[in-house]
C-alpha cells in the first residue's frame, strides 16, 4: 500500500511504505513482513523488474493503557 502522496516514478527513494516496494517500477512485495533484520540494510530484487535495490526494515512500537474497572474498591 503506497502512501497517497508518493508516485511510482523511475528511480525515486520510497520512504515509510508498509511494503518493500521497487524504488524503479513501483512493485510491491506482498511478503515485506519475511524480512527480519531490523535496521540493517540489505539488497533485494524487485519480483517485477527483477532490478537489484537496497531495503532498510524499521519496527515503530506502541501501547495502549487504560484503568481497570474498580480498582478503587
């Protein structure tokens, strides 16, 4: 899923896509969550142009926390 304001444009950096997506024809890789090294950056091929590019993995955390009915009692 592209971000509404990215295109797929011939060589363009994608930044914060919920996908790995091809920088070069705009793939997107339906299995991005196979990848497991967060952080570090390694080479795929897109699946479509089967072009080399770089992949960078980053994991945002957060939490949710709320009272317990009753706890005062």
């Amino acid at each position: 899923m592209t971000t509404p304001h990215q295109e797929h444009t011939e060589g363009r950096e994608r930044l914060h896509m919920d996908r790995i997506t091809c920088p070069y024809c705009g793939w997107e890789d339906q299995d991005s969550w196979e990848m497991t090294e967060e952080g570090s950056e390694v080479e795929d091929d897109c699946g479509r142009c089967e072009r080399p590019f770089l992949v960078s993995m980053y994991i945002q955390v957060s939490y949710t926390s709320r009272p317990i009915e009753d706890a005062d009692q």
